[in-house]
C-alpha cells in the first residue's frame, strides 16, 4: 500500500494520537528528573558555598583578615581541581590571596547570588563555564568572593537535556514506525474483507470473509458477516428457486394451453371469438417468454447453462442482430446508425451473446419514438465495447442499478410491452463471460454498453480515440 493512503487509515491516525500521548509522557517523566537532579545538585553547590563562608567568616571574626588568608591559602593547597574558588582583593581589585588571578566581570541574579565565566583551558576544561559564587564587602576596602566551579553541574544538565531530546526523539520514531506497522497490519484485515465483499457485490454470494481463528475482534466481526452472508444467500437461493420452479412448472400446462388454443382457432369460429383466442393466443407467448427468459438466467447465474465457447467475431454477431431488427426500426421510421470495426473477436457462447445483443437493439428501438435515432458501435479498447444508444426517455441515474434485477421496470415505462428481463438477461451474459454491462446517460435517451474482456492470443481491431462517456459519437446513417 502507498504511504499516502496508509497515512489516511483510521488505524495510523489512532496509533499517531498514542504516539504523541506517549511522547507527551516521556517528556514530562525526563523533564521531571532533570528538574529533580539539576535542582538537587545546585541546591548541594549552594549549600556547600554557604559552609564555606561561614568557615571562612568564623575565622575572619576570631582571627581578623590575616587568620581568614591563612584559612584560604590552605583550603586551595587542599582543592588541587580548583573546585572551590576564592579571592580577596583590594580597594583597586588588585589580587592579595586566592586562586582567581583576576576579578571576574560579575552578573548578579534576583536571590544575590553571582555568576561569572572562568577562563581555564586543559584538561577536563575544554572551553570557557559558567562559576556560582557570593561576593562580601569587608573593612578597609576589601572585597572577598567565595564560589564554586558549577562545570560538573552544566555537563550533568547538557547530558540530560541530551537525554531527553534523544529519547523524545527515539520515541516518536519508534511510535511512528509501530504505528506503519499497526495500520499496515489493519489495512490488510479490513482489504481482505473489502476484496470478499466486492466480489459479493459483483454476484458471488458463496464467498465468505476469511477468519485467522485469533478470536481478535476482526475474527469475530468476520465470523458475524458470515452468519449473515449464509442467511442473505439462503434466502434469495429460496427466492430464486421458488422463481424458477414456478416458471418451470407453469411453463408445460401453459404450453398445453397454447396448443389446445391453437386447435381452437382453426376450427370454425365467429370472427370476434376468434380475436379474443388470438389475444390469448399472444399473452400466452407473453408469459411463456417470461418463463423462458427466467430459466435461461437461473441456469446463466447458476453455473448450470452449457455454455459452447468459440471464438467468436463480434462484427458479424452485432451485423446479423441489427439485420434481425432492421424491419422493426423501420417500421416506426426510425433511423439505424452502424459504426462497426472489424476483426474483434472474443471467446463466449454465440447464441447468448446474439440473445443479450438482440434484449439491448429491442429495448432501444421500443423506448425510441417514431422518426427518432438507433446508434449501434463496436470498438475495441482494452477490452471489447458494443454501443447501443437511443433517444427514448432514459433512465435515472439512481434507478440503473435496479433496471437489472428481475421483473424491475421504470414507472415511465410500465405502460410499454415487456416483463422486465431483458437487461437482466444481459447482465447475466456479460458476467458469464467475465464482462460487464454499463448504463448511462446519452442525453437524450440511454446507452447500454457490453464489454467483454478479449483474449491476449486474439488479435483486436485497432482502436481510435475514445470518446467520453455519455456523448454520441457522429456516426453515418
């Protein structure tokens, strides 16, 4: 699947919404330990500084300002990493004692405390760091700054700060990658129930979504479908066959019916009697097409029908049933446009094929009034394409995918001769042979397109531009 589509399942977006709850949790939990250790080990510095100051005052008032140097001088012989930093200076900030050589530029913080930058270089020194210390007016002009090296302090807050990008970041990568993964592995359970469910729709009623037998909730959703797979199945398999066993059982008496009529007609009867047989005469043909088309598409979608497959050239099937219809069109003065190319051929059954071609021409000649237009177009795309356009009064766009079912008629067409098969007829033909049957819009009236997959092995005629869907094609008369 592509990313951008993966992007957009609702299993991606749920796992990217964990992920930023989670990054949000580790966030807070690394920013409370640094908070925690920074605040710990500046609050050790502080206190330290404090001891020392008040050392270093206890000398300062028992043995005057010589005591507090000699108390200095010997602290820093003791400190030889410089850790703790002292210096006393004069009145001119000359330098008297200490391990500072020089009075630091001073930057004072809201608490009195003072920061400054120590220049030291080598070892563990690399570059110029931040130093805490307090500063003490004493008499005579003598100021006294006692501080400590905060360097371990930074490097500390540098690590962890380090830390807590690093890990926010490995974080998010990883809840990213987790949630590929999880939409990845949804995605593929929701396209095997979506992939079952169009081939349900295009017919196949004895597929069943697939179950991994997890017991997760994707099995028991499955199994639910599946218990109403079998029970939709069930009942139109009931619907269908109390269909087709009353179209063949009524078929044979209303057959004996016909022929006992027939006998009837040609024995000497009053001329308005006779009519009325001949009317029945006619309804029974009637119902007994309806019949027959009923269990010529219960075999086709069955499975049942023996098919005879051949090859089969369309130019002449589409050129016979139009010679079949031609004295019908032109009955009703209409005209019959041919654009037929040549050298298509496709695999099928050429009696069907020709029944499904002849329903499409009589629909398209019936719906078309007098002195209107027939258009009949054979091309080849990708696949076979037989056209059959007219300017009756078309169908909505909304009530094309029910003209195909059984016995269904459009309102504005009930009052016209037909049972309602004959697009179902098609439909079942174009499915057996792996193809499909399109209705739309021809503005004014209706096209019917049957296109039927051609064969690799099979040469097709070459095919010129194809025009938009729902336009007439100029075509000659």
């Amino acid at each position: 699947m592509k990313l951008p589509k993966l992007l957009r399942t609702s299993a991606f977006q749920f796992a990217i919404l964990y992920m930023l709850l989670f990054a949000a949790s580790v966030l807070f939990l690394l920013g409370f330990i640094y908070w925690a250790t920074v605040g710990f080990m500046s609050a050790q510095f502080d206190e330290t500084i404090q001891a020392e100051i008040q050392g270093l005052a206890e000398q300062y008032r028992r043995q005057g300002l010589r005591g507090m140097v000699s108390v200095m001088n010997e602290r820093v012989l003791n400190d030889p990493q410089g850790e703790s930093l002292y210096l006393l200076v004069n009145s001119d900030l000359q330098p008297l004692a200490g391990n500072l050589n020089e009075w630091p530029a001073l930057v004072e913080d809201e608490d009195g405390w003072i920061g400054f930058y120590l220049n030291r270089s080598g070892g563990r020194f690399a570059a110029p760091h931040m130093a805490r210390a307090r500063v003490f007016t004493l008499r005579g002009g003598y100021r006294l700054l006692v501080g400590r090296d905060i360097f371990d302090l930074f490097r500390v807050r540098e690590l962890i700060e380090r830390s807590l990008t690093w890990g926010v970041a490995i974080t998010l990568g990883l809840a990213f990658l987790g949630g590929v993964a999880l939409a990845k592995s949804t995605r593929r359970r929701i396209e095997a129930i979506t992939h079952t469910s169009r081939q349900i729709m295009q017919g196949n009623l004895s597929l069943r979504v697939p179950v991994r037998g997890s017991g997760d909730d994707f099995d028991e959703l499955a199994d639910h479908l599946n218990r109403m797979l079998d029970q939709i199945e069930a009942l139109m398999a009931g619907v269908r066959h109390v269909s087709d066993n009353i179209a063949h059982d009524l078929r044979t008496p209303l057959t004996r019916v016909r022929g006992r009529l027939e006998l009837l007609c040609q024995k000497d009867l009053p001329e308005d009697a006779r009519a009325v047989v001949q009317e029945i005469i006619g309804e029974a043909d009637q119902l007994l097409q309806t019949f027959n088309a009923l269990l010529r598409i219960a075999r086709i979608e069955s499975g049942g029908y023996s098919a005879n497959f051949s090859e089969v050239d369309l130019h002449g099937l589409v050129a016979d049933a139009v010679e079949l219809y031609e004295a019908l069109a032109a009955d009703k003065s209409q005209t019959l446009s041919l654009d037929l190319a040549q050298g298509i051929i496709v695999k099928g059954d050429r009696d069907l094929l020709f029944q499904a071609i002849a329903n499409l021409l009589d629909n398209a000649i019936k719906y078309t009034p007098v002195n209107g237009n027939v258009g009949v177009r054979l091309r080849a795309f990708d696949q076979a394409v037989i056209s059959i356009w007219d300017e009756g009064p078309g169908i909505a766009e909304d009530e094309r995918d029910k003209v195909v079912q059984r016995f269904y008629r459009v309102d504005k067409t009930r009052g016209l001769p037909g049972n309602g098969l004959g697009l179902s007829m098609v439909k079942a033909v174009c499915e057996m042979h792996k193809g499909a049957l399109e209705l739309r819009d021809n503005q004014p009236g209706l096209r019917a397109e049957m296109k039927l997959p051609i064969p690799k092995a099979l040469p097709a005629a070459s095919a010129p531009e194809q025009d938009s869907p729902g336009k007439t094609p100029a075509l000659p008369s």
